[in-house]
C-alpha cells in the first residue's frame, strides 16, 4: 500500500514510523510519505487567506492543496481523504475498507476549514467523531494506524485482528495470562480446562455479554447466528 499525507506538520507524524506501521515498512509492505503542502503555496508561501463574504477565521487555499495533489498523484487514482468532522464517522469496518485501497491521500486541514473547491478532489471525508481538533494530523495518524495493521501479513496472523472488538460486530471476550492468580484474582477455570468447544462458547457468551452491557447499540442491526441468538437470550434472561 502507498499512504500519501498532506499536512502543514510532518514532524508530527514521528510515531508513525513505529510499532505496526513501522514494521509494515520494514517489510516492505507499506511506502508512506509526508509532504508539507506549505512548500507549494504560491502567494508568499501563504496557505489561508480570509473568507468571501466575512466571518470568523481563515480557510486553507485551494491553490497548495491542488499543487501538492498533482505534484504527488501524478498517474495513479487514489482514495483521497479528507479530514473533517462533517465526514462519515470513521469506525472498524471502514478502516476494512480502507486496507483494500492500494494508494491512500490524506489532506490535513487547520484554520476554520478549506475552500469548498478542494473537495473536488475528495473521494471520501471522514470524521473521528462529534468532536473538533486542532488539526487533521492526529485524525490521519489514528486512521492510519488503525487502516495498516489490516493489510495482510502486517500483524502476522490474520486471526490476530479478527478477533478485535468491532471486527466481528461484538466487542472483544475478556482474557488472561500468567500468573493463574493474582492477588486473589483467579483466572475463569474453564480457560484452564483445555477443552477448546466450551472455551469457545464461553468467549461467545463474554462477547454478548460484554457489547449488551457496554454497546447495546451495536446489536441493533447485529445479524445474529442460530447459536448466537439462543445465548443472547439467556444473558437477558439473566439480566431480569
């Protein structure tokens, strides 16, 4: 996969070149780049200018973004990202959507927004959440991180990320490791037992539980199977 990122702060990208991502490009499965659109700005090096009509603020000029977009885009036909809280929220399953692209930009806006203009260039606007920072740089590195470690072979196992919370629609089962107790806390006996049936369906029965308790949201619209359906009932049943 190719990331390329427009910001006014690369430096701020620094972590990126760590953990998951940094491994990715390690291996050779990730070519990802910085680029300060600043150096593109044709008025004085100027990137935001105030608005037509008046108001509060500036907005980012098309002109830097335009430039920078050509100067790196060239030939290819990427999925170009706008960082904006008026966007579609970002969640699990379009980070999965995202890790099938295989060239990904990402525009980092300040100031009170952008020129209308720019989303010309715009195949997606995404937003972290209800919610307004300071800056895209944040918002790119979280949809980033969060985009990388699905690409195959990144994390190793590919059962190591189907099994996260929202993966499969459920937040994720408890789990536990050494010691077996810990100060009076005792790992769940049927983790202990070796019998792979039962600890599945205890992990199931977690699953339910833990995304009724915490999300109940994501069950609306959850597709439940047979079994699933049979233990979701008798959670409630204990609930009442």
């Amino acid at each position: 996969m190719k990331i390329d990122i427009l910001t006014l702060f690369p430096e701020m990208f620094a972590p990126l070149e760590h953990s998951i991502v940094g491994k990715a490009k390690e291996k050779g499965l990730l070519d990802i780049s910085y680029h300060n659109f600043r150096e593109y700005a044709e008025k004085a090096r100027h990137v935001d200018d105030e608005p037509y009509g008046g108001g509060q603020g500036m907005l980012l000029r098309a002109q830097p973004i335009f430039d920078a977009y050509e100067a790196i885009v060239k030939n290819s036909q990427p999925r170009v990202i706008l960082l904006d809280p008026a966007g579609k929220t970002f969640d699990q399953a379009y980070a999965e959507d995202l890790a099938q692209a295989e060239h990904l930009v990402f525009i980092c806006g300040h100031y009170e927004g952008y020129d209308e203009r720019i989303k010309t260039l715009i195949t997606d606007e995404i937003s972290l959440g209800d919610f307004v920072l300071t800056g895209g740089e944040l918002a790119a590195m979280t949809m980033v991180d969060a985009t990388v470690r699905l690409i195959p072979e990144v994390i190793g196992k590919e059962a190591s990320h189907q099994d996260d919370s929202f993966s499969s629609g459920l937040l994720e089962y408890p789990q536990y490791t050494r010691p077996y107790e810990y100060r009076g806390m005792v790992v769940p006996d049927v983790l202990m037992s070796g019998h792979h049936e039962n600890i599945r369906k205890w992990r199931l029965e977690q699953s339910l539980r833990k995304t009724l308790e915490r999300r109940p949201d994501l069950l609306e619209n959850y597709e439940f199977t047979e079994e699933e359906a049979q233990i979701f009932q008798k959670i409630k049943g204990d609930i009442e």
